[in-house]
C-alpha cells in the first residue's frame, strides 16, 4: 500500500523566515494530496488540496508545491510567524473512500 | 456545523478491560472513519463505515470492533485493552464523492494501565 514519508520531524525557524517541509510518497496511482494543520489541543484543520501532475498552490502565507514525476510534495511558509506554529501533517489519497495515508507530521516553531 | 465530536477527550482503561470511543457528526456524512495516532507517528487508518457497511483494515482486522447505529454517530470498540493500544484516536467523516474535504475530531487519548 501507499506509504508516505515526511520530513523534517522537527522543525524550529525565526519569525519571518521561511519554513519548507517535504513528503514523499509511494504510490504513482495517488490522485489528491493535503496538508493539514494542528495547533494544540485542536482538530486536523485542512490547509490545502491540490490535484494535478505538477502544481503549485498559493496560500495565505504559503506555497504548497506538488510533482507527480517525483512523487513529492512540499509546503513552503513564506514568512513565517508565531501563530504558524504547529504541527503540519501532509496526506495522500489512493483509492476510494476519502482513505488518506498520512505522513508522521512535522512539529513547527516559530520564534519571535 | 462542520464538527466532528468525540466523547470522551481523554480516557483511562485498564489492562484486559473493555474501551468504547464514541465519535458524533451532523453533517450528514455517509462515510466516517476512525484513526489511530502515536507519538512521533502518522495517524493511521483502523477502520470506516460507508453508510452502514463496515471496512477494516487489514492488519487491525481483529484488534477493533465498530458500529454505527444511524448516520450521526460511531463508535470505536477494543473489547481487552493492551499496553499497546494507548494512543489519540481520531474519528473523521466526509461525504463520498472524489472532491470532498474530510473532517477530523479533536480525538481521544487513551490510556491503558
């Protein structure tokens, strides 16, 4: 099945830098890719779909960056600041169902 | 009303002892899901009901029972807990379909002594 692998673990970056994180996955039959974020204490909240053989995806404060060829996608916070802060999850749906295989998370701070 | 509730937040189980999680949604979902997150682990994906048919995974085939008595609610079920079985479990629903958003709980710990 679909493995995903996540990366950096961890992750620690000043306020107004930028803060990348990657995953790579297995499966070349893999169709809709997400990011997901989770502050403390709170819910998986979605930050962004994409769906496409290479695309980039522009959001509030972020980039989210997918290559089908390479079988990677990449979240790049632009600027980061300290509301950033959290633990960033990406996903990957193969199949039906909406089953999401997750990648192992990446715990960000951001320092004022 | 776009949550997903799950009740108990946290929950303190005995080894060999029953654990029932209850998971809620009133977004009329037809497919809700259950996952297990570790520390410093992906949550992983235990089980779903589509409508009222029951899919498991199949390395935790036998380790976790699920029902689903009408659209709203789910339940998780360990009938003996194990050390190994402390983690957050986190209950999702979406509606099928091949652009739809998944929404997750807040989750559950528990812990087993």
């Amino acid at each position: 099945g679909e493995q995903v692998e996540q990366r950096p673990p961890h992750l620690s970056v000043r306020e107004g830098d930028s803060a990348f994180i990657t995953c790579t996955y297995t499966d070349p039959n893999s169709y809709y890719f997400f990011w997901y974020k989770q502050e403390p204490g709170a819910s998986l909240q979605l930050l962004m779909k994409v769906f496409s053989s290479t695309e980039i995806n522009e959001g509030q404060g972020f980039t989210v960056l997918l290559n089908k060829k390479d079988k990677r996608l990449s979240l790049n916070l632009t600027a980061a600041h300290p509301g950033d802060s959290a633990a960033y999850f990406c996903a990957v749906r193969s199949g039906s169902f909406n089953k999401l295989t997750f990648g192992a998370g990446t715990r960000l701070a951001v320092c004022p | 009303d776009t949550t997903v509730k799950q009740n108990p937040r946290y929950k303190l189980a005995r080894v060999g002892k029953p654990v029932n999680l209850i998971c809620s949604q009133t977004m009329n979902h037809d497919t809700m899901y259950w996952y297990q997150k570790k520390p410093n682990q992906a949550p992983k994906l235990l089980l779903f009901y589509y409508d009222k048919i029951l899919n498991r995974e199949a390395d935790t085939f036998e380790k976790f029972q699920s029902s689903r008595p009408n659209n709203s609610f789910c339940s998780l079920y360990i009938g003996s807990a194990g050390l190994e079985y402390s983690a957050m479990y986190l209950c999702a629903s979406s509606r099928a379909g091949t652009n739809t958003e998944v929404f997750f709980g807040k989750g559950t710990r528990l812990t087993v002594v």
